[in-house]
C-alpha cells in the first residue's frame, strides 16, 4: 500500500482560488485510483473527486462541480485539488484517497472502496 500526505490546506476567501497536494510513497502509485474526501464535524465523509490511474477518467461531486479540479502526475508520485471560486460551505477536513486497482480506467466515488488514506488537511473558506 502507498503512504499518503496531504498539504496546502488553509484559509481563503471566498472565490479566491487554493490548491491541495498529496504526496504518495512507493513505487506502484500509478497502478492505484485516487480520489479526494471530505468531512466536517457531525457528518460523514463526502466525495468530492476521483480519478482513474490512467488520469483519463475522472468524476467530480456536483457540489464542486465546474470549480475544482483534479490532476495527478504519477512520476512525482502527486496528486492535486485545485479548489476555483470557493464557498464558505466548502470548509472541511479534506482527505486524499488511493485503491490499488488493475483496471486503468476505473474511477470510485464510495469511501468505503478505497484502501489508502491521508489524515487530512484542514481547508477553511472565509472572509
């Protein structure tokens, strides 16, 4: 299994811009599908993202839909959030996600699918 950590979590204004960083250790982190989570207090944990490991097929919350955007690039072993025009109903604790998988096209959207997790990195949307 991969290691994953998270970065670049934060305070912004709403419909600023902000930009979340996973990093994955090991050397098979192209052979996994990722996805991006998150959670505020009281609640269960919601997708957000998800991206195959080709990177050729990719899934978007409809809640974030047109304003993020997900990327990956697998010789650095990275995975990215760009967060676009924020709202304040944005903030939570964001968590990247990975599940090793053989089918490079194949994307999940469920937690419960995925084997690998940061612990999360806190994004705050506020003026």
């Amino acid at each position: 299994q991969v290691q994953l950590v998270e970065s670049g979590g934060g305070l912004v204004q709403p419909g600023g811009s902000l930009r979340l960083s996973c990093a994955a250790s090991g050397r098979t982190f192209g052979m996994y599908a990722v996805g991006w989570f998150r959670q505020t207090p009281g609640k269960e944990r919601e997708f957000v993202a998800a991206m195959s490991w080709g990177g050729g097929s990719t899934y978007d919350a409809d809640s974030v839909k047109g304003r993020f955007t997900i990327s990956r690039d697998n010789a650095k072993n990275t995975m990215n959030q760009q967060m676009n025009s924020p709202k304040p109903e944005d903030t939570a604790v964001y968590y990247c996600a990975a599940k090793r998988t053989n089918r490079s096209s194949r994307y999940y959207y469920t937690a419960d699918e995925y084997d690998c997790w940061g612990q999360g990195t806190q994004v705050t949307v506020s003026s």
